[in-house]
C-alpha cells in the first residue's frame, strides 16, 4: 500500500510510503528491522498511551435506540384502522410483535352481534373496557378480566349491548 504524505508549507514534498516495501524490507535485513523497532520504540515513548474514557450516557442512549429500538411506544387512539371481522364486529391491531409472537388487539361488538366459536393456539388474555359480553352462559363485565386457554376451543362470544374489549394472544401460525 502507498501513501503519500502531508506537506508543510515552504518543505519540499516527502517520498510516498510504500508498507508493503517496508515490511519486506524489515523481514530481509535484521539490521533494518532493529532500526524499525527502536524508531517505534521512541515514538511510542513520545505518547503515553490514554486512559479509556467512558462515553457520556446520551451515548448509550443512542447505541440501544439503534439497536434494540425505543424504550416505549404509545398507540394514539384516533390511529389506526378497524377492520371487520363478522357482522357487527372489528378489530384493530394496536401491536404485533412477531419475534415474541404475540400481539394485542382491540374489539368492537356492536349491539347483538356475535363472535363465532373458535380455538386458541396460546393464551388469549382479554379485559372488558367498556360494555359486556356472555360466554358459555357467562357475563363477562367492564373491568372484568377473561382468559381463554391455549389447546381449548372458546365458546362464541355475545354482546346483547355494545362491548369494548382489549386482548393479548398469540400469532396465528
């Protein structure tokens, strides 16, 4: 590798440095390689090596918001999209996390409808926010909290009134 190497104003231009020439040469000449490690030997005397320094915390902050992402994440409530999922019923994804293969959801039931029978391949965790629903002869209220097992088929789901429900499950697979 050649480089040349900065002038200094009124100083004729040194001769570039070739390394790869200079290592050949210090492997060829014990008298040359001796002359090599002293010159580094005084060179290195002329800076003391530094103590590490620790980076300011800002730096870390930055390093993990790269790497790992933020620390938190809000969902506004006027964003996002609910889409149908039967008559009477929407959902709206507030948060997929595919590498820990969950997600949390709400769901909307208006009055009457129903939500048809189904199985869950993991936990479904789900609190009442607003309104009711029955399951399997049960009334599941505001402020209630319901869980449907992994491996078990869930009854259907109905609303005689309106109902607000957040839920955490699985991926489908």
């Amino acid at each position: 590798m050649t480089t040349s190497r900065p002038t200094t104003p009124g100083q004729p231009a040194p001769e570039a440095f070739d390394e790869a020439a200079a290592r050949a040469r210090i492997a060829a000449s014990p008298t040359f390689a001796a002359s090599a490690q002293a010159w580094e030997a005084e060179v290195s005397a002329l800076t003391p090596p530094l103590a590490p320094i620790a980076p300011p915390p800002a730096v870390w902050d930055r390093i993990a918001d790269e790497t790992l992402g933020p620390a938190t994440l809000t969902v506004r409530a006027e964003d996002g999209e609910w889409e149908p999922l039967s008559p009477g019923v929407s959902r709206r994804v507030l948060h997929r996390d595919p590498a820990g293969g969950w997600q949390a959801v709400l769901i909307r039931m208006a009055p009457g409808a129903t939500l048809a029978a189904h199985s869950h391949a993991s936990l479904e965790e789900c609190v009442v926010l607003e309104g009711e629903f029955e399951v399997d002869g049960e009334t599941v209220r505001k402020g209630d909290f319901h869980l449907a097992f992994a491996g078990r088929d869930h009854p259907a789901i109905h609303s005689r009134g309106s109902a607000l429900l957040y839920i955490r499950t699985g991926l489908a697979a």
